[in-house]
C-alpha cells in the first residue's frame, strides 16, 4: 500500500509545468521529431489546411475573393456572397455555433482540435519544426548546439534558421492581411514603393515580428499560458470524453525491459520516449494534463515500443478515463446528446437565415416633422425617404409603385437608385384621392422595382386629414407618431 510520500510524490508533477524549472527559468523543450501511422495522417490534413489557407485569397468569384474580412470597409465575403453590418446577426450566430461547436466537441473528443486543426499547432509542428529538424537536426544536436560556444558551424545555423523563420513569418503576415484587404490590394501595395504605403509596412512588419516571436522563442507557450481553450476543457472534459490517455492498467507497474517474462509488472518498459517526443513536456502517463494537446506523437512513439518488443499495441491511445478503468466503451451520454441538439436548432436557424438572406433592402419612413399637404384636384400628400441597400455587385435602378390603391409616386430630385455594394437614399411624395382616405392613418404598400422585377414590399403609413373634436387629441397623435417615426429610423 503506497505511504502518503509516495502519493505526494506521484502527484508533484501538478506543482509546475516542464517548461518552467526549479528556478523559475524557461525550460526549453527539445521534443525528438515524431514519425508514426497518426503523425502521417495529422501531416497530410496540415497540408490541405496549409494549402486552403495560402492559396484561398488567390480564389475569386464574380471578380470578388471568395472570403474576405474587411473590418475597415465593414465588408466580408463568404464563399462568394457578400455579407454587410446589416447582416452582422447572421454572422453572430455563426460564432455561437462555433462556440457551442466547440464545446460539443471537446465533451466528446477533448482537446483533438489543438493537435489536429489549430492554426498555431499547424504552423509549428509543420513549417517552424521541421524548418529547425532540416537546420539544426534532431533533438540531442539541438541539446548539443545550445551547449556549443558561438563557432561558425553554430552562427551560420542560427542566422539561417533565424532568416528562414523570419521570410515564413513574412509570408504568413502577407497572407492573413490579404484575408482583410484582399490579395489584389495586397500585391498593389507590393509593387507600389514604401513610401506610399508606410502605414501598411510598418503594422507588416509588426505582425511579422508578432509571428517570429511566437514560432522562434515563444513556442508552446502560447498553448500553456495564453489560449484558454486549454482551461476550458477543466470544465468540458468528464470521465467520459476521449483524451490521449496512458492505459495504467496495464501499464503499471512500470519496469525496465527483460527478455524474461514476469506476470506481476506492467507493459511499460519505462522508455521515457513518450515523454521525448511531447512538444509540450509532459508525461502523459501521468494522466490527462491541461499542457497536452492532443497531438499524438506519444501514442505513435509507444505503439513503435510495443512492437519492438512483442506487446500489443495502444498502450497510450485515444481511450475515455471511464473506459480505461472499468473497460467500458464510450456511449452518448445525456450531455452529449444536449449538446447536439442544441446545436442542430443553431445550425437550422443558420441555415434558414442564409437561405432566406437578400441582396436588397429598403426603409420607407414619412418624412421626418412633416404632416400631410392638400393638393389640387382633392388630392392629399405625404412626403416619404427611402433608404435603399445593394448588396449585389450590380448598380440597380429603383422605381416605387403603390400595390394597394390608385395614386400617383412623384420622386423629388434625381432618379432612385443605388450603386453596387452601397448605400443611398432619396425622398419622394405619394398622392391619393381624398375619397380614398377613410381613416387619419391609412396603410400604404409599396413595391420597390428594379428593371420591372419587384425586389422589396414596404409597409407604412399615410396621413389624411381626419376631423377631431378634440384639437390637444390631434396634436398628440400628430407628435406621437413623429416620435415613432424617428424611433423607426435611427433603429434602422
């Protein structure tokens, strides 16, 4: 039976992390390059990742990049369509979808996103990484290069691992600004001299140096202190989520290995090359820790073990915490399940908004203080504006025609219409009969046309005169619907 020092000592690895020592300095980490089925696998989706992400800016559609985030000009294009700050809602509800997505995810595959998927990961793992393998070589010559005084051999390999690290960041700098501004602006501003674009140089040349710092010195760093997904699944993560997980049961005791076969230890030989190979520094045979990621070196690493030596496989492999100890399979449980379902009524709502989306809009608003005017030929008047949106690529004609009753549209100023991608607005009168206004408020429609094709139906109010016994009663509504007038515009 363990004693309360062998359990301290067991559990003294929750004291710290292996990035950091007993001094409080930084514990750089050499992790031995990984090779394996899992490595292979995750290298060949970093690929298709790597590829969609340099190569998607150079994709257009209609004349447009296929996806764009331009916070400056508040346009974004997803897969070819436009999306505007009107549309802003549509996209929040993405990133609640992403959220619960994430959630969702990480309950039931634990935190295989960051191993697999993360930007951050990709580009260490798959560019920085071996760029340092090819420069500095494997683990023990980089141990050894540390240690070796500055000669030529050591400052020709850190002045080249340094440029080459520096024109990756560069690169990448390149690319997620033209993620903002488009590559066409992009590849303006580069032919174009530094003089004309200072500005833009020098925020680069900030994200530049961003980059080169993260990928040179900063490293895993940014997964164990500043993402916080790694703290979220403290809270995600049950016993039944799968996790990279060191199979105690049978590995446990540990031993040194023998030819001779010895029924009361373990399956582990207690190679340590699950822990050389983590880029984060940890022993996973330790149990599920926040610093892993999930990447799976380890498990490649001990399956490589196991068959040298005649055992099975999966020692350290994808497993629940609940499955490891009672041997039992992962099943739906009841949160899972919340989970999907919460996220299947998210993802229909999306879908319905996205489907439903249009390329136009228009606001038709009584003039603002205006009552209505009496006319010749019994007529009566109402001035209206119109705002008028175009989300299409196309500048569109506008005409207004009342649906509902006989009258006459009458446009104040130049005809309505609206560039592509834009804005524009304009006033108009709207004449009736006398003898159709029944009422001090009658209701109008109006369809907005473009090229005789109806884009839009609005529905407003039109002002007639209407006698009142009281004349505070007539001020009041007259204010009163001034207000909600006003009210309605600045809300649009």
């Amino acid at each position: 039976m363990p004693t309360n020092s062998d359990e301290q000592k067991q559990e003294s690895f929750r004291d710290s992390i292996a990035t950091i020592d007993k001094e409080g300095k930084r514990a750089w980490i050499y992790p031995t390059k990984p090779k394996g089925r899992l490595f292979n696998l995750r290298a060949y989706l970093s690929y298709v990742y790597l590829i969609v992400f340099f190569g998607l800016p150079f994709l257009k559609y209609n004349g447009e990049p296929l996806f764009l985030i331009n916070i400056l000009e508040r346009k974004f294009i997803l897969f070819g369509s436009i999306f505007w700050p009107q549309d802003f809602f549509i996209f929040g509800l993405g990133l609640l979808i992403f959220i619960v997505f994430i959630a969702l995810f990480t309950v039931i595959f634990g935190r295989v996103f960051c191993g697999w998927a993360c930007p951050q990961t990709i580009f260490m793992e798959m560019l920085f990484r071996r760029i340092e393998y090819l420069v500095d070589g494997d683990a023990n010559y980089q141990r050894a290069l540390k240690k070796m005084p500055w000669n030529l051999e050591k400052i020709t390999k850190r002045t080249v691992k340094s440029v080459l690290f520096f024109m990756l960041s560069f690169l990448i700098a390149n690319t997620f600004l033209s993620y903002l501004i488009g590559m066409d602006e992009v590849l303006k501003i580069v032919k174009e001299p530094l003089s004309k674009n200072v500005g833009t140089f020098t925020s680069l040349m900030i994200f530049t140096s961003v980059f080169f710092f993260v990928y040179s010195w900063f490293r895993e760093q940014v997964c164990l202190i500043v993402c916080p997904y790694g703290r979220m699944q403290g809270v995600l993560l049950d016993k039944e989520s799968i996790v990279v997980a060191y199979d105690y049961v049978r590995g446990e005791p540990r031993h040194k290995f023998t030819k001779k076969v010895d029924e009361s230890k373990g399956d582990c030989i207690d190679c340590g090359l699950c822990v050389k190979v983590c880029p984060t520094g940890i022993d996973i045979r330790n149990g599920t820790q926040l610093e892993c990621v999930n990447c799976t070196a380890c498990i490649d690493a001990c399956d490589s073990i196991m068959e040298s030596v005649k055992l099975p496989k999966g020692l350290i492999r994808f497993d629940s915490e609940k499955g490891i100890a009672e041997n039992k399979k992962l099943r739906f449980t009841t949160r899972m399940k919340a989970y999907s379902a919460v996220l299947l009524v998210l993802i229909g709502i999306e879908t319905l908004l996205l489907s439903t989306r249009s390329d136009y809009d228009a606001t038709v608003l009584r003039a603002k203080g205006m009552l209505y005017q009496e006319q010749p030929n019994d007529q009566i008047s109402n001035l209206y504006t119109i705002k008028l949106i175009n989300k299409t690529r196309d500048s569109l004609p506008v005409e207004v025609r009342i649906e509902n009753m006989d009258g006459k549209v009458e446009v104040i100023g130049k005809a309505l219409g609206v560039a592509e991608e834009n804005v524009s607005q304009g006033e108009f009168f709207v004449y009736l009969n006398k003898n159709l206004i029944k009422e001090r408020k009658t209701k109008l429609v109006l369809g907005i046309y473009t090229n005789n094709k109806k884009i839009k139906t609005v529905k407003t109010n039109f002002l007639g005169p209407v006698d009142y016994d009281d004349e505070d009663e007539h001020d009041r509504h007259d204010k009163q619907d001034d207000e909600d007038s006003n009210k309605k515009e600045e809300h649009d």
